[in-house]
RNA sequence: GCCCGGAUGGCGGAAUCGGUAGACGCGCUAGUUUCAGGGACUAGUAAACGCAAGUUUGUGCAGGUUCGAGUCCUGUUCCGGGCACCA
C-alpha cells in the first residue's frame, strides 16, 4: 500500500472541519497556552510559500502543546482593513469589501490545505463592523482619558477636570476652550503637528509608514506638512514600552529595535535669555552634554520653531524668510539627501550664556528638528560633529574643552578626557563633569534635569476610505465623541473612492455623513488601528458587550508565543504595547504586556533560475557551456524546472516566443543557472504552496520548510532537497508496511528499538522546546532510519513514534493511528514520556592528557566504578602505545571527564 | 556615522556546559535491482599525500587564554539587518 498523501490529506482535513477538532473553550482545569501568528493582510496575490513560514512553526508547536496536556489557544484572522484594497478600487471600481472578501476565501483555501489547526470559530475580521466596534470603542475610551505623570498612568478625563478645577483653571472657560484645553492631555486627541503627507496616497503617514522619504506601500515621495490630525499620544507610554522589554521573552535585536526606536537620552534643560532687539525671553533648551556649556558659541533653531517668529530682527527678515521658504519647498528625501550639506542664516538676535554671561549669535538651520527636545539647541562646535560643521560653514568661533583634544580637522565627539577652559568644571572628567555642570544649573535655577524619547505620538488619521470610521461629529468647530450606542459607527457607501474635488477625504462623499444633524469626521483610522488590539479580540471574538469579557482575559491572559516577521518591530509592535497598557491601566486586561515570547521568521527569498538565450536566434544554451557563446540571460519559471534541470516541452509551451526554441544540451540535459532574489512575480520564482501540495504533499511541505534551516534565518527556497523529505515520510509509512499490508505487532520491544525510539523522544521534546525544528526533522530521519535497519514493526514503538511526528506531518500521523486501531484524532493523544534509561551510551569518551599534554581518546564502559577507572586506563592498549614503555606513576581523575596520567 | 547579528565541505546546515568538527538532507561517485523514469536500495564523499593502514592541515583573517577553542578574550576583514542631522 502506497503512501497516497492526496487522498490522506483531503480524508483528515475534512475530518478536522467536521469534528472541529480544534475549537477550544476555555477550561480551569487545564493549563492554558496561546499560540499566535500575526494575521495575514490578504493581497490578491495569494500565499507564497514563505509566508507560511511562521504558521507552520506556530502549529508545530500549538500541536506539540496540546499532545503535552495544554488547553491551547491557536486563532486566525485577517488584517482586512488597508491601502492595496483601495487602490485597486479606485482602479477597477470594485468595491474593496468585495476583492477583500474574495482574497480572504482564497487565503482560506490555501491554508487549509496545509493542515493548520486553527479554532476557525474564532476567526476575526478587523473590516468587519462587530470587529470594528471595539476599535472605535477603544478610540473613544483613549479620548475620554489622559495621562496622569502623578499616578504614571492613564485615567478618566473627569479626573482632570476635576484637577484643573481646583488649580482654578476650568471655571469660567468657553466650551471651545475647555475642549482646547483637555486636548492637550487626552490619550487620543486632535492636535496641529508637522506630520508625513504623501501626495500621490492623498494621506498622512505615521513615522514607521515612510522609509528614506518614501512611503512604504508604494514608494511615493513624502513631504513634511503641518496639518491637524488625529494622533495617539503614545510619548507617554515611552518610558514603561521602554522598561517593560526587560521582562519579555523577545530575541535582543528586536528589543534593541524598540529601544533605539523609543530613543531615551538623559540629559538637561537650560535657560537661556534671549534678545530680539530690546525685548527679552527666556529660551529653554534641550541637551545631553550640560558639561559643555562653556563652549557654547552660537545657538540653533530649527526653522519650524515658534522661535523663529520672536527672534528674527527686522534687519534679518528678509534673509530668514528666503531661507524658511526654500528649506519648506524640499521635500523629505531632498532633506536626507542633503544630510551633509550645511545650509543656515542668521536670526539677528543674541542669546546669553547663562554661566560665562557671553552674548551669542542665535541661528536658524534644518539640522535641528521641530519635532525633538525644544526646537533649539545651544552649539558646542568643538563636541559636536554638526555644530561643528556649522561652525565652519559660517566662520562661528570653536572653543574646545577638553585638554589636548585635536579639534583642526573635526570635533571631538568622545565623552572622555580632563575638561578645560570651563570654569569651575576644570580638571574633571567628563563623566564626571556632566552630572556636576547639571547639579550647577538645578542649583542657580536655570535648568534641570530632563529625559527625553525620540519616539513621537502616532498619528491617527488618514484621509482615505476603507479604514474604520472616527465616532466624532463637530459642533461649533469643536470635536465631540459620539455615543457608545452609536457604535459601530459603519462605513459608508460613496460613488468614488477619491477625494472630493475640494481636496477632503471619501468619507465626505458619503450621504448624510451625519450626526443629529452635525458633520462627522471623514479620515478614517490607520492599518495599525485594527491590529492593535486583535490578540484580545480572539479570547471572546463574539462578545458583543465587551472587547473581551473579564472571564476570558483573566483565563487566556496575554499571548505566550507570538510568531511573524521583523517588519512589525516599530511599527504593530509598539502600538499594540501601546494599546495594551491603556487597556491594563483602564482595568480591562489583567497583563502589562500582550505578547510574552516573540520570535521573528526569517524571509524565504526566491531562488530563481536562467536560461541563456544565443544573440539574435531563438536557440538556448546549457549553462556550463554558455560562456562559449554571446548569450542574454533570461528569467525562466522555476515551477518548469526541477533540481535545475529544465523541462524543455513545458519551455516550449511556456511562452509564444520560445515555441520553436532549439536547445545545445550538455550530457543530454539542459542546465539552468541560479541566483538568490527576492521572492516576486517578475523573477519567476514565486512557489506557491498549492503546486507543492500537489506534488509531495501538506505534510511534505510542512517538513521541508522546518528542515530548510532556522526558524529565525532567512533562507532561500531551494527545492533541491524537498525530494530528501518526502523520501523519509515513504520510508516512514513503509515501517508500518510488511510488503504492502499494514502489519503491526505487539511484540515486545529490544532494548536497541527502544533506544532509537527514546533518543528521538528526548531530542525532539528538547529542540521543539527550542524552536529549533530543523534538528528535530533530522531526529525524525534518524530514528527511522535506524528503525527501518532494525525492520521493527512493533506497537510499542510505532504508536509512540507516530506520536511525536504528529506535530509535524499531522495528516499521515493521523491515518496511521487509525490504522493503530484508535476511533479519536491523534491531536490530542499523550507525548510519549521520555525514558533516559533506554538511551544511556554503553561507553564513555575520556579524553586522557599525560605529563600535562592532551594526545589521546581512550573509551570505558560506563558501568566502571570510578576506582576501577585506573586499572582500566592502565590495561588500555592506546595508553600503551603512547607511554612507550614509560611507568605509569598515578593516574587521576578529573570530574568533568579528564584523565591525567602523570609519568 | 551609530547599534545589533553572522561567517563551518560543492550546497542548506549540525555540534545543549570549552571535550572525537562536519550530524541530517541535497548534490556528486561507484555499485545492486525483470531498472521506461525525476523509482527503490547499498557503499563512499572536508582537503592534501598514500595502493592501503595511515599521516598532516582544517570552522573569514591575526593574535591570546586553556591540557584542550567553531565555542571564551583582543584586534581585523567581509556579509546581512536596524537607526540615521534626536543635540
């Protein structure tokens, strides 16, 4: 009897459906385990076989738990809301719930046809409106509350009211100013910043949505625009998204990420006062080296400043206009690629050195940013790369601080050294030097210390249209939240999915896009809205009284294992951090943090291959020979060729152009060349799961991209040594087999049989722990090949082995415990337990060293007491050889496996 | 420029604590099979020398620690990823 793997595959995929085998509920009396992917945003073009990836991890083990006795928790669904949904509307016309619709069907099909064991009655859909009401529920929440830095958490809006009654600052207020006033501390608020514009998106962007200047979906130019927005005011969560990566189980880089990402830098805020003439303000600055304020010889103002207004002299207004204008006109990639060049201009104003009462210029220059510290810095030309260069562009003095630092050909960055010329800080080290300058400063009143993030609010609308609507209408110009019975508040049908001829968002094509009888918000919520919270959504997906009822997240918790790629380091994964903490501080979820152990997939690149094409003939050569003609390479499908060798029928039939191609062959074959690249339609190297499934199999499938390397590592999709895999999955169908039938017996097993099963037991337990799958397909090779040498066909060991495959090629492991005997699905079977007794090695290794030198191996059985351990190495015939006759003095015995033979 | 990660046969990759480097698979070589094949099976396969037993060299490069280093330390080169005027 054969290995039919089709047949197998379709019989127990149908046979999970109609069993809904893995519908789970939550149940006290089990431990539980949440196993998450992050969810797929269904594009047109289907799976490749990389994105499966991480889901075949992630089932790998969500099987493997279940087999260890865990009630787990193992949910799909699709991030259905976003921008190629919509462009492709605005091309065709169709409507993007319709082509969304039938991507996710799609997805589906793929999937299921690998064997995932997903709990599909859990499925969640952010474009749907049950799904959605939660994420405008949550917006309302996060604009109904603040945050308080007192209690270092977010609270009720009312809260401070009530605060600000009490300072005196409510009472008397007009409705616009009291809503402009809490608009300053609400978590979810509309405020005016410089944000990302992408004029070919028509849309703002959020800061991990442009990459180089250009947007991520589509590669359109960004520009910087100042412009009201939606935002999240994530900078307040800086501090605990930055602390609480201690405790998570996440790989160094990825918390490296997020911590170059939030950009803590300690430092100082400093008065200055400033003169425009005969006026006089005070100016606060932002810096990190307060030790160098000796050597402050101009300051800084970045050319969005407020301070800009204040501070240019009627003399310089002419000049400080020109150059705001142009430095406005760039767009964000000119400015990066423009990084080096120096541009400035003088301001006419003077500031004072608070410690040396100097007077120095003030200056207005891009290389500061509105957006970070206080819009202007003071200049340290001799410590700091870019004021330096500054200084040098505009002849401003240098004064350096440190003895002996070189400063004649670029400025002395390192934080070391004695300082000098700076006054009372004379003599000390820098180190030493920055914490007493700030001491100095918080002492005399004129500045103190100060932490400062890089990382910015998120921005939260987009003027596009398949996005969840904002529950806020306008009245009198001022934002108001609209009921919660009003949720969800549904997308509505529009015409067109382009903005309205007088440049607003779709959402203002809507008819009566009205709230008792007052103008809704027409952006709508960006991608990250909808994946924010998801993780949570899955523990309750059809509650329609809560996100997630009390129940349910005190017993799923947070996720323990979050599976997917690296791309969502900055972006998902901190807004979902983010979210999470708002939610824990509300009192709606019990854990700090949603996602316990992460681990990032590595890409499966494209392998693709060539064929070389003779100039000017339709005649293609092998490609060892092709360095003898004049040849073009052209990309050829690699589904038409197999271990490199192409299949010249389906060539010919591949494409009109290459009908009558002639072929110069090398040993009969022709011989494609191969590069690695990128995954993608136009290289022809896209392999997709289905044409694997047909041909070897799901399980197959499962297997090889396991064995293919590290989960982690990226690797190419090389179908070489698929052929190795299925051969063992035959070989492993063939132990049950006696000449094609199923003959299994209940003899007793050797203890030979016994130690290859057990070996395999302990390996597998051990690396499955580890997510180092690529080994345990190896122990799997092993153990059956060593099972097949031994031609064992017993109960004792197939029912186990079968077992602790199942995680891995669950559908044959599923027709074979049928044939076993056993009526239920081998999901939820018990791991065999691992006996170490069975595996122990009959003789040890030990290395022996002599007179202080290592020179041998010599092998004892295990069983020799450690008293007989001298006599044995003496009587060995290695220690012979290499003693050459020399008396043995004493041998001795290191624990740790050392043998010392002294002479 | 800054911060991470990596470098092992012809290829993908093993090596859990510093203890026989190269598991497993691919590819290749030879052979077996009433063998159409992209089938099944057996043996070999790091390199150099050798008929062989064997000997020597060997984990990017240069040093160091150690009885012993792919693994630890210092320096260096290359590759991959992230951040990038963040004061």
């Amino acid at each position: 009897m054969d290995y039919n793997f089709v047949e197998i595959e379709k019989k127990w995929q149908a046979y999970w459906a109609e069993h809904h085998t893995f519908r789970v509920q939550a149940d006290p009396s089990k431990p539980k385990y949440y196993v998450l992917d992050m969810f797929p945003y269904p594009s047109g073009a289907g799976l490749h076989v990389g994105h499966p990836l991480g889901y075949i991890a992630s089932d790998i083990y969500s099987r493997y738990k279940r087999l260890k006795g865990f009630n787990v928790l193992h949910p799909m669904g699709y991030d259905a809301f976003g921008l190629p949904a919509e462009q492709y509307a605005i091309q065709t016309g169709q409507h993007p719930a319709k082509t969304t619709e039938q991507n996710i069907a799609r997805y589906r099909q793929q999937m299921d046809r690998i064997g995932f064991s997903y709990d599909w009655s859990r499925e969640v859909r952010t474009c749907d409106p049950a799904y959605y009401k939660w994420t405008q529920w949550a917006f309302l929440e996060m604009f109904n509350h603040w945050y308080n830095p007192e209690t270092d958490k977010a609270e009720p809006i009312e809260t401070l009211i009530a605060k600000l009654r009490e300072e005196g600052r409510w009472d008397g207020l007009s409705e616009k100013e009291r809503s402009d006033l809490l608009m300053q501390y609400r978590i979810a608020y509309l405020g005016e910043t410089s944000v990302n514009w992408c004029p070919a998106l028509g849309t703002v962007l959020a800061n991990d949505e442009v990459k180089e200047g250009y947007s991520v979906r589509g590669g359109f130019p960004v520009e910087q625009k100042k412009m009201k927005q939606w935002q999240l005011r994530v900078s307040a969560y800086a501090e605990r998204l930055l602390s609480g990566l201690d405790s998570l189980d996440w790989t160094d880089s990825l918390k490296e990420m997020q911590r170059n990402w939030i950009g803590r830098s300690q430092g100082a805020e400093m008065v200055f006062h400033v003169f425009n003439g005969d006026k006089e303000y005070e100016m606060t600055i932002f810096t990190t080296r307060a030790d160098t304020i000796f050597g402050v010889t101009f300051m800084v103002l970045a050319p969005e400043s407020d301070w800009v207004e204040k501070l240019t002299t009627p003399e310089q207004k002419e000049a400080v206009e020109a150059y705001l204008l142009q430095a406005k006109k760039k767009t964000e990639r000119e400015r990066i690629a423009e990084t080096r060049k120096v541009t400035g201009v003088f301001s006419g104003s003077y500031a004072v050195n608070p410690l040396t009462g100097e007077k120095v210029p003030v200056w207005i220059s891009e290389y500061v940013l509105a957006g970070y510290g206080t819009g202007a810095i003071m200049a340290v030309p001799a410590h700091d790369s870019r004021d330096y260069a500054f200084a040098r562009t505009f002849n401003l003095p240098i004064i350096p601080l440190i003895e002996g630092c070189d400063i004649s050909e670029s400025s002395f960055d390192a934080k070391e050294g004695t300082m000098c010329n700076s006054g009372f800080l004379n003599g000390m080290s820098v180190k030493e030097a920055i914490p007493a300058a700030i001491d100095y400063v918080e002492a005399k009143g004129i500045g103190r210390r100060k932490i400062n993030y890089r990382l910015r609010d998120a921005i939260f609308s987009r003027q596009r249209y398949w996005g969840e609507p904002f529950p806020i209408y306008y009245k009198d110009g001022i934002p108001y939240p609209m009921p919660q019975s009003c949720l969800p508040l549904q997308l509505p049908e529009v015409d067109k999915f382009l903005p309205t001829e007088t440049g607003e968002p779709p959402l203002a094509r809507a008819k009566d896009w009205t709230y008792e009888g007052h103008p809704i918000e027409t952006s709508t919520m960006p991608g990250f809205a909808g994946s924010s919270a998801y993780y949570l959504r899955y523990m309750d997906p059809h509650n329609d009284q809560a996100l997630v009822s009390r129940d349910a997240d005190e017993y799923w918790r947070d996720v323990d294992l979050y599976i997917g790629g690296t791309e969502h380091a900055t972006g998902h994964l901190i807004y979902s951090r983010f979210w999470n903490k708002f939610l824990y501080d509300c009192g709606y979820v019990c854990e700090q943090e949603p996602f316990r152990k992460l681990i990032n997939q590595g890409m499966i690149q494209g392998r693709s291959n060539f064929v070389y094409r003779i100039k000017n003939t339709n005649t293609f050569v092998s490609c060892g020979l092709k360095d003898q003609y004049d040849t073009t390479e052209i990309h050829v499908d690699v589904n038409i060729v197999h271990n490199d060798r192409l299949d010249m029928e389906a060539f010919r039939r591949w494409m009109p152009d290459f009908a009558t191609a002639e072929f110069i062959l090398e040993d009969g074959e022709y011989i494609c060349g191969w590069a690695i690249e990128k995954m993608s339609k136009s290289m022809f190297n896209v392999v997709n799961p289905d044409s694997v499934c047909e041909r070897y199999g799901a399980d197959t499938l499962r297997m090889y991209e396991m064995f293919l390397g590290p989960l982690e590592q990226s690797k190419p999709w090389d179908t070489q040594g698929i052929d190795g895999v299925h051969r063992f999955l035959r070989r492993f169908w063939k132990l049950f087999f006696d000449r094609d039938v199923f003959s299994v017996t209940d003899e007793k097993a050797t203890p030979a049989e016994l130690k290859a099963l057990h070996k395999l037991i302990g390996k597998a337990q051990d690396d499955i722990e580890h997510f180092s799958f690529n080994t345990t397909v190896s122990a799997f090779m092993i153990a059956v090949g060593e099972l097949t040498d031994l031609k064992c066909r017993k109960r004792e060991i197939l029912e186990p082995l079968t077992i602790v495959l199942s995680p891995f090629a669950p559908h044959i492991a599923e027709e074979l415990w049928q044939m076993l005997g056993h009526g239920e699905s081998i999901s939820f079977a018990a791991f065999p337990v691992y006996n170490p007794a069975f595996t122990v090695e009959d003789n040890v290794k030990y290395p022996v060293q002599f007179n202080g030198k290592m020179r041998f191996v010599i092998e004892l059985p295990k069983s020799l007491a450690p008293s007989e351990v001298e006599a044995a190495v003496r009587a060995d015939a290695n220690t012979e050889k290499y003693l050459q006759g020399a008396a043995v003095r004493k041998v001795i015995v290191v624990p740790g496996k050392i043998i010392n033979i002294v002479c």
